[in-house]
C-alpha cells in the first residue's frame, strides 16, 4: 500500500513460492496486495528436469501442470531460470544442456550432436514457459542467449578477483556465433509475444496432449503452438486440433535457420483445417518435426 501510494505506477513482485491466496489480490479485496508473484516453481522444475531426467523420458504432463499450476487472477511472473542459476555454484541451463561443448563448438562453422540438442531445447523451454507459465515474463542477464560462463562477485574465496563479475553482451553480437541466433530468436519470441498479446490473454487453452509422441498443443486466441519434445519422432502429416476452423500458417519455429535449426518445417506452408467426426473440434495435418516448437497463426 505505501508502495503504491507514494509511486501509483510502480510495479510489486512477491517472491513468494507457496502459492498463497492473496498474496496478489488488492488490498481492498482482502489480499497482500502485490501486483505480480514470482513462479519459483517453474525454474526448479526445469532444473530438476536436466539433472534427473532423460529428456527422451520428459513427462508432458508434468510440463503442462507445473506452468499452469497458479490460481485465477493472480498474476504471476514466468521465468527458465534467473540469479540463482546463473551465479557460482550452479549452472544455468545452457551450461547443463552443452557443458564444455560451449567452449569449443558455439561458432556456426562447427557440428555438435550436443549444441544441436542444446540449442533445441534451451529454445523450446523457453517459448513453453513464456507462452504457457503465467503473466508477465523474466529473463535474466545474457541466459536468454546461453552465456557461457557464470557471475561471481569478488570475496575472499576468489582472491576477491573480478574476472567473472561481468557479463560478455558481445557474444549476442557476433555474428559468427551461435549465441546470436539464440539471441535473435529471444528477440523473436518476444516480439510475437507481444504483438498477439499472448501474457494478457490468461490460461492458455489445452488442445492435444501425445504422450506415446512427446506432443503438446494448445492455443492462445488465434495463435496454436505445437510442441514436440520427442527427440527423434519427426512425423508427416501428423493431426492437430484447433478450436476454430481456419487456415493455419507457421509464423515462428525453434527449428528456423535463422535461429540455428535446420528448418524441416516449411514456413511458407499452408495448413487448412478439417472436420473429424466425432470431435467437436477440427484438425489440421503438419509435418511435426522431433525437438521442435511451431507457433502457427489462424486466418480467415
């Protein structure tokens, strides 16, 4: 309250991970008052995925319940990962997807099986939680293009040394690297972000949940996102449903050459829905590519 009324524009998080009742509701109503809380959930949850999980193994299940698990009207802030990755003593989430690979193996002229699959998921991980986790969204320091290396501030254990108090922004900008393609897709995903409104638009809508094929869909008004987490399981033809009929195009893909993928998807491609019988909701068919996220936009 006292925030609010001496700086009516500012903007309050909790950092707060029970999920209490209130903690983001007015005042007036009876709750805490601030105007976001922080998803803690969700960075530990993708944590724990890299460090206990195969991914071939990931359960999508549990993807969809900890990014929608919030209450109503509680606005809350998405994010992968955040300080407490990217400080010394633990990894953030590119480092734990590439590890030393980084080094070695981040310029575009290079071939990597690891950076490749890396660079999959850091990317699909990142559009599912800003896409699906909450109300707003966090990114943090250069771990949107996979800096290399961590931050540590100068204290006795280091020789008070600041070698690594810094952030290497350079890398997003050098063009003969692989971190400026994550950092273009970044900029990308925010972007469409952005211009569909999709943090205003709540709970994202479950459309299709594949387990045997790693496949989730679901839509945020005219926008359907697709996402395949298998890691090999590339399908032609493959049916989705949609809520309204239309003709579907893609108009963003993790697999994008300009984001370092291999472009399977055609984006030029047409997708036109279809009745099914006995499903109240129509389908389209679209080559539904292994480790890829596809966001497709609904025309008349």
């Amino acid at each position: 309250t006292l925030v609010h009324d001496f700086r009516p524009r500012a903007v309050t998080i909790a950092e707060e991970v029970s999920g209490m009742p209130g903690i983001a509701v007015p005042t007036a109503d009876g709750g805490v008052g601030f105007d976001y809380r922080l998803g803690l959930a969700i960075p530990d949850f993708w944590i724990r995925q890299l460090k206990e999980i195969p991914d071939e193994q990931w359960d999508i299940h549990a993807i969809w319940h900890v990014l929608t698990d919030r209450l109503p009207g509680i606005k809350t802030v998405a994010y992968a990962e955040s300080h407490d990755q990217a400080l010394v003593g633990d990894q953030t989430l590119a480092f734990r997807l590439m590890g030393k690979e980084m080094y070695e193996h981040m310029d575009r002229a290079s071939q990597s099986p690891v950076i490749d699959r890396g660079m999959a998921l850091h990317k699909m991980i990142r559009l599912v939680t800003i896409s699906a986790g909450g109300d707003a969204y966090l990114n943090f320091m250069g771990n949107e293009f996979g800096h290399p290396e961590w931050i540590d501030f100068p204290r006795e254990g280091n020789g008070w040394s600041y070698a690594y108090a810094r952030r290497q922004w350079s890398l997003a900008d050098n063009g003969l690297l692989r971190y400026a393609q994550l950092g273009e897709f970044d900029r990308a995903m925010i972007a469409l972000v952005k211009k569909y409104g999709i943090l205003r638009d709540g709970y994202p809508y479950n459309l299709q949940m594949d387990t045997q094929n790693q496949t989730m869909a679901f839509s945020h008004g005219d926008l359907l996102f697709v996402f395949n987490w298998h890691p090999s399981a590339s399908i032609p033809n493959y049916e989705v449903r949609v809520r309204v009929p239309g003709r579907y195009r893609p108009i963003l893909s993790t697999d994008e050459r300009r984001f370092g993928g291999t472009e399977r998807t055609d984006m030029r491609g047409q997708h036109f829905s279809y009745p099914v019988q006995g499903d109240e909701l129509p389908r389209i068919r679209i080559y539904n590519t292994s480790r890829t996220a596809t966001v497709f936009l609904r025309e008349e």
